[in-house]
C-alpha cells in the first residue's frame, strides 16, 4: 500500500509500505494491506512505517490525523 | 547650458541608484522562487485536510461547533498582513485601503487591528483601532515565517472567539497570483463558514475514530491555523513578487534617465569644444590680419 506523511511545512515521507503503525488518540492502530477506509486523529507519539525492503522508519507527531482509503494511508501530521 | 561636471555626477549617482535597485530585483526574484516553493510544499496537507473535513463533516455539519457560531458583531478583530520593508509598489497600500475599508464597514462594533508586518502595524499604530497588548511584535512573523509560529498566533485568535472575547474575524492579505499580480483579499477567518459539501466522497463508508464530531471539532481549528498559514505564505511571495516588479521599473526607468543625461552631456561637451574652436580660429584670424 501507499503511504504519505505530510506536515503543512513538507512531505515527509512517500513511498510503499506494508505495514504502518500509528498513535491513534483512542488508542494505537495498525494499518495493514486492504485496511477499511478510515478517518482518525492521532495524538502525540511514534508513527512506525515497514517499507517493503523490511526496513523500519519511525517518525515523531504531536498529533494529527490520518486517512486511509483504497490502499493508501495519509498521515497530516503536526 | 547645464553644466558638464554636474551632469557627470548626475550620471554617476543615477547609476549607482539602478545597480541598487537591479539588485534588489535579483534578492527578490530569488526569495520569490524560495516563498513560492513554501506554498507549493503546503498545498497537498491543505487539500487533504479540506478533503477530510469536507468527508467528515457531511453528515454532521460544522453548524453545531463552537468556531461558527453566528453572534452579534460586538467585538471584530482584523488581520492586516503586509511586509517589513518598503520599495514594493502599492504592495502595501493596498492592503492598508481595504483594511481601513473593512474597518469602516464594521463602524458598529469595536474593531481591534492585528498587525502581520512592520507596514501595516506603522499605518494603524496611529489609529484608534490599535493597542499595543494586542500586537506585541508585529513585525516578528515574517522574520522566521514558520507553520509553528503561524498555528501560536492562530491559537490565539481561535482561543479569544472561544471565549467570547470577539466575534468576527477578518484577514486582509494580498493573494499570491503570479509574480505580476497580487489579488487584494479579505477573508472571513471566524466564525468558520460552513465547508462545501459537494466534493466529499460520500459513497465511502468511513471508519471515524473517535466519533465524526470529534474529528470535526478538531479539524476546524487546524484548518484555521492552516488559513491563516496560507494568507501569511501568500503576501509573503506577492511582496517579492510585488517589489521584483517595481525594482524591475525602477532600473528600467534609471536606463532611460542615463540615456537621457549622457545625451545630454555629449551635446554640451560637444558646444563647448566648437566654442573653444571657434575661439581660436578667430584668433589666429586676428593675428593673420
């Protein structure tokens, strides 16, 4: 699936992942292939991103929200 | 017949006025190009952020918010966003008219000026619409223009409806076009006027988490903070897109006025030396005879 970070300032991060783990405000959430569509907000904590090579990116919000939606994931992050 | 010398250093210090202003135009065009990427890098979180508000709200609506209730204009506050410095052209005049003409329309309620930018702040420092508690460091933003410093000061504002402490909020900016022209604009910033609904997807059933309302109410101030980031980003390119333009005229003005003096100077030298040669043929002439 597709995945982009964006705060109001940059794109932090676009690419393929198979796996996003997010610090959603009524708990932490992982996004999978073929996720639900979903509208969330985030708060404060780690975002961690598995690309397809296997390797782990993590990123720091202050919280957000994210959308997910046909296979991609887009993170408005603060 | 003008005097050689002077005309000398008339030249001289035209010249060095347009090597001034040429340079100017070079600063500018560069930070135009920076000011210009900045709205470019910002636009895909705006679009997105519009799109999920408009997604979120369809079936709430933002009537119920806090952040849109319609209430007696009491108290009405005006962002009036120009530059720090000068030699920009109309740049900031034209934001002060209609800055002053959205004051007057509002001549029923106690109109408050925020100042964004030392202009602007220079202008209305005068006026009864100022006080300085309000506008601590007015020409600070633009010295480091960050979403950061952007989202405190919309805080503020957002706060300050929240309370009651004012009722309307209007933000007077020039909008970024394209290099040559800036658009005049005065946007309502508070209290938020209802998203269209008419893009929202709404065949796509979302998961919300927490409830839709949730997201709404937390939505609206950042796309607030995101208005007004935008309006600041936006005057930010135009004054450099302002200011490229006028010092663009200005050198080619100062090119038309060197042309003009050297035209000048050469007829006068040239008067003088067939004076002088005049002069002394016919004394030779004298002597001869």
């Amino acid at each position: 699936m597709q995945i982009e970070i964006i705060t109001p300032d940059t794109t932090l991060y676009a690419g393929e992942a198979t796996y996003v783990f997010l610090p959603g405000s009524d708990g932490s959430l992982g996004v999978m292939n073929n996720h639900a569509p979903l509208i969330s907000s985030l708060k404060k904590g780690t975002l961690r991103v598995k690309d397809n090579a296997g390797k782990e990116l993590n990123f720091e919000v202050n919280g957000g929200t994210v959308e997910v939606l046909n296979n991609k994931v887009v993170v408005l992050a603060e | 017949m003008a005097n050689l010398k002077e005309i000398r250093t008339r030249i001289v210090s035209v010249n060095s006025t347009m090597q001034i202003t040429s340079a100017m135009k070079m600063v500018s065009a560069a930070k135009l190009k920076r000011a210009q990427d900045a709205i470019t890098r910002m636009r895909p979180y705006a679009e997105k952020l519009k799109d999920i508000l408009e997604n979120a709200s369809a079936s709430v609506g933002v009537e119920g918010s806090i952040y849109s209730q319609q209430r007696e204009e009491k108290n009405v506050w005006v962002v009036v966003v120009t530059s720090n410095r000068g030699l920009c052209g109309g740049f900031n005049n034209n934001v002060i008219k209609e800055a002053r003409r959205v004051v007057a329309q509002h001549a029923h309620a106690k109109v408050q000026i925020l100042g964004m930018g030392k202009k602007g702040a220079d202008f209305f420092r005068k006026t009864a619409n100022w006080t300085e508690a309000m506008n601590p460091a007015p020409n600070a933003i633009f010295d480091r223009l960050s979403f950061e410093h952007a989202s405190e000061i919309a805080e503020n504002i957002i706060q300050a409806f929240a309370e009651g402490k004012v009722d309307k909020v209007v933000v007077v900016y020039n909008r970024f076009k394209n290099a040559a022209v800036q658009v005049v604009t005065a946007e309502q910033l508070l209290p938020v006027l209802p998203p269209s609904t008419a893009g929202a997807s709404s065949s796509v059933d979302y998961i919300f988490e927490p409830a839709k309302e949730q997201i709404v109410a937390e939505l609206i101030p950042r796309s607030l903070k995101v208005q007004l980031y935008k309006a600041l980003l936006d005057s930010f390119a135009s004054e450099h897109g302002a200011r490229m333009t006028a010092m663009h005229k200005a050198t080619d003005n100062a090119g038309e006025l060197v042309k003009g003096l050297k035209l000048t100077y050469n007829k006068a030298r040239q008067a003088a030396i067939t004076g002088e040669i005049l002069e002394i043929v016919a004394g030779a002439e004298a002597l001869n005879g």
